[in-house]
C-alpha cells in the first residue's frame, strides 16, 4: 500500500478495498474515497465525514473496476460511481 499512497496526486479519487489510519496521508489528497468493503461505522465513512469528503463504501467491486487513470464521478448522496471515462491499457 505505501507504493500505491505515493501515487496519490491532490484531487485523485482514493479506490480501495478498504481504509485504515495508516493511509490517512493518502486520504487528505483525495476527492473522493470508493471502497469495496465497509458500513456506516467502518473508517472511510468515518474519515470521509471529518474531511468533508464524498464517500462510496461496501461496492465490492470498486477495486476490480476501476483502476489507475479513470475518470470517475461520485455521489455520495445517491451511492453512485459513474465511470466517465476507461484509461487505455
């Protein structure tokens, strides 16, 4: 996960399977956080509230779709991911 946290760039939206507080670097970049696992209590949600950030948790497959590059958009309100746009492989 270090590897991954050093390519967060300011305004990325953060994709994982879930957060924990040693990733908190890489949260406070973030646009947004997407995770695969979690509930109304789990970090991410926790976190993403104190940083005012939009949350998406427990997609179960976030970390399989989307992937470095993608241009996505989240509402939190509804939660939803929209992908706008695949990188190229």
């Amino acid at each position: 996960m270090p590897d991954d946290m050093a390519k967060m760039n300011e305004g990325d939206i953060l994709v994982s399977t879930a957060t924990t507080p040693s990733i908190v670097p890489a949260i406070r970049k973030a646009s947004a956080i997407i995770t695969d696992e979690g509930g109304l209590t789990c970090h991410a949600a926790i976190v993403s509230r104190e940083f005012e950030i939009p949350c998406v948790i427990g997609t179960k497959i976030a970390t399989k779709v989307l992937k470095d590059g993608d241009l996505a958009e989240v509402n939190a309100e509804k939660g939803l991911v929209k992908i706008i746009n695949k990188r190229k492989a």
